[in-house]
C-alpha cells in the first residue's frame, strides 16, 4: 500500500535526519525486487534503541533487548531494530546474546536466507552483500554463510528454507539443501507452535504441492511419534495422494486432504489439530469433512457392489451421513474426493457393476414410486455412486437439520400421548431421516402420522 510505503519514508526520513543510518530490510525489500505485495515494512539502524524511543513520540519497546522498537506511523506501524550480532544458540532455537553493531553488512549477515539478506535506502540504492539479487533472478533460496552450521543454529530456519521455497516457488541451492539433511533432526527442538505456523504457510500457499513434497523429501518433521507420528515414507505418500491440493481454495479442506493423505481418522485428526494448537473451530470443520469419509466408507462396505436395491440403500446411508455431520461438511469431502488421483477415490470411480435387481427391491427403504423426490438413478442398482450422483443427493434432500422439522418435540410427545424421554430424540431423528430421504413430506399432520406409525404401542 502506498500510504504504508510514505509513513516507512517519514519514519526512514526521521532517522536519517539525526545522523543515524537506516533502510529498509529483508521481507520487504525481498518481495518489492520480485514484485510480489509487501505487507509490512521493517526498518534495521544504527541508532540504538532508546535513541530511536527518543526520535519518535509514538513508540512501542517491543523487543527492547534485542534491539526492536515499534514505531506508530499515520496509523502504520513499523519494526525498527538496531545493526546486530547474535551468538550462542545453545537452544537451536533463540541466541543468548545479543550484539549491537555499527556496520549494516555485520546485521545482514545473521540473517537467514541471501534474498532476506539486503537492504534499501531512501534513495533506492540496494545494500547486498551476499548476493540476494542474483539469487532472486536465478530463484534460489541459499544460507548466508555455512548452512550446515546456520541451520545448527537456529532449527526453525530449515522450515522457513522449506516455506520460502515453496511460497516463492523456488528452488534451494545445493549446499543449503545438503546442510538441512545434515541438521534436520534438530526440528525436533522447535516448539510444535513455531511448525505450526510454518506449516500452515506452506499448505496454505500457492504452492502448497511443492512445499509438501520438499517437506517430504527432506525428512524435517519428527517422524514415528506424537505430534507428527508418521514416518518418511507415510509423508511422502501424502504428498503423492495430494497433488491436488493447491486446486482447494478453502484452508479446511487444504487440511483435510493433507490428513486423509496421511491416514488419519476424523477423531485423530482432530487430536492432531489439538497438538498442532488449532482453534476449536478449525479442528471440528476438518473433523467433520473426515467424519463424512467414515461414514461412506462404511455404507460402502456394508452395501456389496452389485446388492440388490443397493443404490436406494447406499443412497440413505449417505443422506444419514449428512445429516448426522453437516452439509458443509458433506460438500467439502466431495470437493476433496474431486481433488483425489482416481485411484484413490474409490467412490469416484464409478465401476460398471454387473446388472443388478432394480431399484425398489426388497431391502430399500421405501420404494421408490413414494418419494416424491425420487431421484432417476439409472438403473442397474448399486453401481457405485460417482461423487455427481451424491452431490445431487444431498441437492433433492428437502430439509438438512432438526430445527427445519415441521414438528416439535413437545408436539410428539403429546400426539403420542408419552412422556419426553431418549425415545423422543431418536424418533425425531428417524422422522428427520424419512422426511430428508423424501419417504414422507415436511408437514406438521404427515410427520405426526408417521410418528405414530413407527410408534408400535399407539393404535
Ligand atoms: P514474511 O514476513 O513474508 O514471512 P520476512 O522475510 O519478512 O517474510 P520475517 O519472519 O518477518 O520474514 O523476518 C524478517 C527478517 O528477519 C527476515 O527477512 C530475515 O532477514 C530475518 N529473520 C527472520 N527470522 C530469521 C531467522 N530465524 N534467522 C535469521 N534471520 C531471520
Ligand atoms: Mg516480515
């Protein structure tokens, strides 16, 4: 935004006006050379910290000890942070201490990666010394120094190689890539929060295929235990099973098919988003598109290819499957199940099966002509149905929730003359299921006929 690039000039302006050098540093200098939409802006100095609280009224000392002052601009706000050094990374994680410098070049170079590795004047004029501009042209992520030895450093730089390369779509330079193998181990230092956010980046970026796939080859995750219990090989079947991942627009689904790759079920997955420190509200969409799976999978095993009124029957195990997990949840396994390889969507395949009895056959539900929605399924039965056929299901249902039953709880009880109890529930439920599978219409006197129909101690 332009206004964000005036306010970072003013605040550049403030610090050069009082003899200070200053530029702008690493993300946005980086993406302004390729191009790509600058977010934030960051400002590296040599003013020391309290000179840089003195210069500016509205401040904010945010990483006072490691030399970063937010800086309030016309409602923008800046990282300024002084020239320096760190050392001592005893964690892999965090340095011990922390150096202030006087030469920019000293500050560039403990920086991650050579495209993060510069800096730009008020003039435009680019500082940078490691070679970030050739590599940016020549699109390659590559270590400022030894790799083996900065990703020794700090573990978390091995993921942001990974992201980087993936979000960019980049390639790594050799040597960078020989000395993540080297050191990939040490991940397991990160906090599960920090490789979360990573993660998160890489499989909700433009390259998602590309970064799995890196996240893959290079081993980087912990493997074979909690939190990330799958080995090299399940991870690089999953990045094979998801090529179609950067196809999903909706972030949920991105996850979905990243854990139905890996073999997860809906209620491990959901533990697994726990541990990954996913809100609530994530956990359960997700949960929920993998709880759809469940619940087909097994109409699919217990209706045998080819049974006799197997369609009608497959047909109310899939709108009990919707109606039990959600519509949103239904739409999204059948948007996943479109971005599967074939191979691995065996509900998609949709293989001839030998003729079969035709529909209204003895096991089916109701028979077909009752329905007033009956769908023209086209005969022979039990054809396993084709994801177009269970979206157009789930299209005819004329009601998806309880609260859009024409009758209440407290109407049945009385129609039938019973007290409320667990009975009423599960009776509200086989009455949603009939009125939603079309067997009877959503209205007050048909539901309640029903009801007593199914009630065997009612005349
Ligand atoms: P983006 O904000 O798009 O993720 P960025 O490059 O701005 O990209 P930040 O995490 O905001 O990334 O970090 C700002 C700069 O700080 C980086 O460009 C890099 O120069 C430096 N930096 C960040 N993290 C590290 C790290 N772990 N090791 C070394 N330098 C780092
Ligand atoms: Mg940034």
């Amino acid at each position: 935004p332009s206004g964000m690039v005036a306010a970072g000039n003013l605040v550049l302006e403030g610090l050069l006006e009082q003899g200070y050098e200053a530029y702008f540093v690493g993300g946005c200098v980086r993406d302004e050379l390729l191009g790509r939409p600058v977010h934030d802006m960051d400002l590296t100095t040599s003013a020391r910290p309290e000179e840089v609280m003195g210069i500016f009224p509205r401040c904010v000392p945010t990483g006072l000890a490691h030399g970063t002052i937010t800086v309030l601009q016309d409602g923008w706000s800046f990282e300024v942070t002084t020239y320096r050094t760190e050392s001592g990374y005893a964690d892999h994680r965090r340095p011990e201490q922390v150096l202030f410098v006087s030469d920019v070049k000293e500050d560039l170079r403990r920086r991650d990666f050579t495209i993060n590795a510069m800096c730009r004047g008020l003039d435009g004029a680019v500082v940078d010394p490691y070679g970030g501009q050739e590599d940016s042209e020549r699109r390659l992520i590559r270590c400022v120094g030894d790799a083996e030895a900065r990703f020794g450093e700090d573990a978390l730089r091995m993921l942001r190689c990974v992201r980087f390369a993936s979000v960019l779509d980049f390639s790594i330079a050799k040597n960078t890539w020989r000395g993540l193998l080297r050191q990939r181990d040490k991940l397991a230092h990160i906090a599960v929060e920090r490789v979360r956010a990573e993660l998160e980046r890489i499989v909700l970026g433009p390259h998602p295929q590309r970064g799995l796939g890196l996240v893959a080859r290079s081993g980087l995750l912990p493997r074979g235990k909690a939190p990330f219990p799958w080995t090299g090989s399940d991870m690089a079947a999953a990045a094979a099973l998801t090529a179609g991942i950067g196809d999903l627009e909706d972030a949920h689904l991105r996850w979905a098919l990243l854990l139905h790759a890996l073999k997860q079920t809906a209620s491990e997955a959901g533990e697994l988003l726990r541990a990954w420190t996913f809100p609530g509200a994530t956990r359960s969409a997700v949960a929920g598109v993998l709880r759809v799976r469940e619940g087909w999978d097994s109409a699919l095993a217990s209706v045998p290819p080819g049974s006799p009124g197997g369609t009608e029957a497959l047909r109310r195990r899939w709108i009990a499957a919707v109606l039990a997990c959600g519509q949103s949840a239904a739409e999204g396994w059948l948007t996943l199940l479109a971005a599967l390889p074939q191979a691995a969507a065996p509900c998609a395949a949709g293989v001839a099966q030998p003729p079969a009895p035709a529909l209204g056959a003895p096991d089916a539900g109701a028979p077909a002509a009752q329905r007033p929605n009956a769908p023209d399924t086209g005969a022979p039965a039990a054809q396993r149905p084709t994801p177009a056929l269970l979206r157009s299901w789930t299209a005819e249902m004329p009601l998806h929730t309880l609260a859009e039953l024409a009758v209440t709880g407290n109407e049945l009880a009385g129609a039938l003359n019973k007290r409320p109890g667990p009975w009423l529930g599960e009776r509200l439920q086989q009455l949603l299921l009939a009125a939603a599978a079309g067997d009877i219409p959503n209205d007050n006197q048909s539901l309640l006929q029903e009801a007593k129909r199914m009630d065997p101690n009612e005349p």
